[in-house]
C-alpha cells in the first residue's frame, strides 16, 4: 500500500518513542537485581559467557564485542550450538548470561540443566518472570516489554533495543569498575583512530626518503623550484649537517608580495630561523599539535638529532589522527 510522506513520518516516529518509553522504563533496575548481577559478575575470574537464540543471540553478540572492547573478556555461545559441541567452551570460572525475552524457547530449556550441572553462576535477561530461564537461573534481569513496535507485536524490537541496554549498562560499569582508561582502549582498537593517537609515531607517518633542503646560498628560483618538486609545501636551509632554518611556501609568497628586486637573494635572505622540531620517535600525535599550536603546516623531522625530513600535516591527518 502506497504511504504518503506523513503516514510514513508518523510511523518512524511511533517506533523511537516506542523504544525510548521502553529504555526509560529499565531505570527502575538500576537499584535492583541490575546492580546485584554486576557486582556479581565483576568478581568473574574467568570469561563472561553470553548467550541467546534469533534476535536475542544477536544482542547477545554485540553485548560480547562491547565487553571485549571496554576490558570484560566475554564470549558469545549461541544456544542451538551450545549442545552440539560448544558447550566445552564454558570453563569452570567463567559466568554465564542467558538472553531470553520468553524464557521457554526449546534451546534455552536444553541448555540450562548443563550451565547448572557444571556449577557455573548463571543469570538470566528475560521479558517473562515466570519463564522456564527465570526460574532455574541464579538471578534474573527482568526487562519489561508492554508491546513490540511492529503492528502484529511480533518482530522482536522494543525487546531487543531493551537487551541491548542492559547490556550497555552492565559493560560499561564494569569497565568503570576496573578503571578502563584510553590507554586500555587504545591497547585493544590499535587500528582506531585513538590508539593511533596513544601510539603512532612520527616515524611511522612521514616518508623518510622526502628530504627537501637547499644551501643557504641557493638562489630563489632554485629554492622554489626545491619546494614545488618535494610537494611539501616547504624546504630547509642546511649548511653540511646544521638546520640553520626553514623557508616555506608562505615565506616565497610573502617575499613575492613585498616586491623589491629578488634577483639578488638567496635561500638565507628570506629562510626563517628557529623551525620547529620534532623527533623521529615522538608520538605523530604531538607533532600535530606543534603544528595546530603555531599554525604551521610542517615540522623538522630528526634522528639522532640530524635532519631526517619534513612530516606534513597531511601526512598525520591521512591516518585519522586529529
């Protein structure tokens, strides 16, 4: 059936208020069984095993990866697989979430007696109070769904959006419990763009082989067609080994502008002294900074205190560092 433009806001809009009642009717958790089940669940000394069917195993899955992400190490058992093998996964110290919005689904009742024969904590998150999952778990989340969002309140949604809270809640107050920093962060996502900015040195960015530099007698023509060929915006002044300054693109327009003779000058004439530096090991992160700070687009590179080359802010930006 054709929907026109307000039907099908109207539609959007009842799902989100749907799910939002749904996420602020779990505060009333927060002093209750929630918290007794994370206390319990930041004395685990082994894994924290979640676990689900359908949709369910899905939210389950995603509650592990978020775990895993913010310092609770956390595997996901899917139910089905559980008793065909998968079981032997779950060792004795390791605790045990079951996500159920039933409670009753045939995976879930088969599971259950092995979970409580090896002696493992068990705790159930469940939309049914008097369910098979409820009944037999040590301590049960209660996630009160009126009504999913779909017309036929079929498709799992507000129940879902509603697991999946609770297990925002519980990943992210045990990671505040051990005190997960950004540097623990940064150790598990080394590839995101925070632990390259705990990590990633200047070393790692700038190209080594891109050594701009001209003498302090070069003439100007040559210093501008030094800086054009190295494509960084800039060229240093050496004299043998000594970085006597630096002269950039905006010192040549600069020069251009004031006007005067140029015939005469040399790289010396127009070079600014004092560039700013960084090491070869120092965090890329700090020589963006530098550059930020004095609103400069490049930094002296140096290794073992001689000039290594020029890292640009492009080249730092590039990684996703900023």
């Amino acid at each position: 059936m054709t929907k026109n433009r307000h039907e099908i806001s109207s539609s959007a809009l009842s799902v989100i208020e749907e799910e939002g009642r749904a996420i602020l009717n779990l505060r009333k958790m927060a002093d209750g069984p929630l918290t007794t089940v994370i206390e319990k669940l930041s004395q685990c000394r082994g894994r924290i095993i979640v676990s689900g069917v359908g949709k369910s195993g899905i939210i389950a899955s995603k509650i592990v990866a978020t775990m895993n992400s913010t310092g609770t190490p956390a595997i996901f058992l899917h139910c089905a697989d559980a008793v065909h093998g998968d079981l032997g996964m779950v060792q004795k110290d390791d605790m045990v979430m079951l996500i159920s919005k039933s409670g009753n689904t045939q995976e879930v009742k088969r599971l259950v007696p092995f979970i409580r024969n090896a002696g493992n904590y068990l705790v159930g998150m469940v939309s049914n109070m008097d369910s098979y999952l409820a009944h037999h778990s040590d301590d049960v989340i209660y996630v009160p769904v009126e009504k999913e969002a779909c017309q036929n309140n079929l498709a799992p949604t507000v129940s879902t959006t509603a697991q999946l809270v609770i297990g925002d809640a519980i990943a992210v107050t045990l990671s505040r419990m051990k005190g997960f920093g950004k540097e623990d962060f940064a150790r598990y996502h080394p590839g995101g763009s925070l632990g390259k900015r705990l990590y990633m040195k200047v070393e790692d960015v700038f190209d080594g082989t891109n050594r701009p530099c001209v003498s302090p007698g070069e003439s100007i023509q040559n210093t501008i067609i030094n800086i054009s060929a190295h494509r960084l915006g800039a060229t240093v002044v050496l004299d043998d080994d000594e970085i006597l300054g630096i002269i950039t693109d905006g010192d040549v327009r600069r020069m251009v502008e004031r006007g005067g003779d140029l015939g005469g000058l040399t790289a010396r004439d127009i070079m600014s002294v004092h560039p700013k530096q960084t090491d070869v090991g120092a965090l890329a992160v700090d020589a963006l900074e530098i550059m930020e700070k004095n609103e400069i687009t490049s930094v002296l590179v140096l290794k073992e205190g001689r000039y290594a080359g020029l890292v640009h802010i492009h080249d730092i930006m590039k990684e996703g560092i900023g």
